[in-house]
C-alpha cells in the first residue's frame, strides 16, 4: 500500500467525525488501479472502531454501493471486515427485509452487532416507467395496505394498481 492509501483514509475519516469541519458525505475519486478499495477498507475499520465507542450507535451497518456486480462480487471481500463469512450482495434495496439473513449482525459479545451489504445502482435504484418485480410489488401493497388501513373495495383497487401488466 503507498503513502496516498492511509492518508487519503486517515483524511476521509477525519471529515467523516472530526469534531470541526466534518461533513457527511466524502467521495475519493481516482484512476483504476491507484487503491480506492484500500481507502474504503480503512475508513471502514476506522468507522467501526470509532462507532463501537459511540454511546449513540446500537449496531453498526455498512452499505456498499458499486457500479456493478462484477466488480461488487470482486471488492466485497476485500471490504468486508466483520468477520461475517460471507458478506451480504442484495439485488434490490426495496425486498432487503424480506431476507432477514442477511441483515443477521455479526460479532462477538463485547462488541456492537455489524452488518455488510452491497448494491449495484443497476438493480437498486434503477429509475423509469418499469413497474419493478412482483415481489417488490407484492411489498410496496402489503406497506400500504396496512399503513394506510385499506379494506374492502380500497384494498382490491390498490391491489389492481400493483398486479402490473
């Protein structure tokens, strides 16, 4: 690892909790091969030791978002310092609670549950006029459904709306 991996890191977490000058929000940004997957290992040991002193913070949930799956499938492991044997590869954000495993916290009894997951924005956050999956659907009905209390003639019409095509 070069001199430009720790302290791009040490930087990062220092914006990310300093006590002055912090921000929520770092983007480190460079050409492929310069050691990005380095950084964000580092910041996130850095976070998880920072956030297992935090009175504030009950667990402790890591979201890996990449440009794809490929080379989601190539960094995770490298990411994943949990301790977790397999890290979590979710293939849509909106049905993430219907798979309870994969929220399951690693670590042991001294330390705060923890949790790694990954996204691609190809199958996370895809916008357009595409009604999405059934079982997304399926989800977003059953939200509001009970949310909103609908019974009758008004679950039967919210259910039309989100049978699809």
């Amino acid at each position: 690892m070069s001199n430009f991996q720790p302290a791009t890191a040490d930087y990062a977490f220092r914006r990310l909790y300093g006590d002055s000058d912090s921000t929520r929000r770092f983007l480190v940004a460079d050409e492929t091969g310069l050691g990005k997957t380095h950084v964000a290992r580092e910041v996130i040991a850095q976070t998880i030791e920072h956030l297992q002193h935090a009175d504030h913070v009950n667990r402790i949930d890591i979201v890996y978002v990449c440009s794809n799956a490929d080379i989601a499938a190539q960094n995770i492991r490298k990411l994943n310092i949990t301790g977790s044997d397999s890290p979590s590869f979710a293939t849509r954000l909106s049905l993430l609670f219907t798979m309870p495993e994969m929220l399951k916290p690693t670590g042991d009894g001294g330390s705060k549950p923890t949790t790694f997951v990954a996204f691609t924005p190809g199958t996370s956050f895809q916008l357009g006029h595409q009604m999405g999956r059934k079982e997304e659907r399926a989800v977003l009905y059953t939200l509001l459904r009970d949310h909103l209390g609908l019974r009758g003639a008004r679950a039967t019409a919210a259910l039309r709306i989100f049978q699809g095509a």
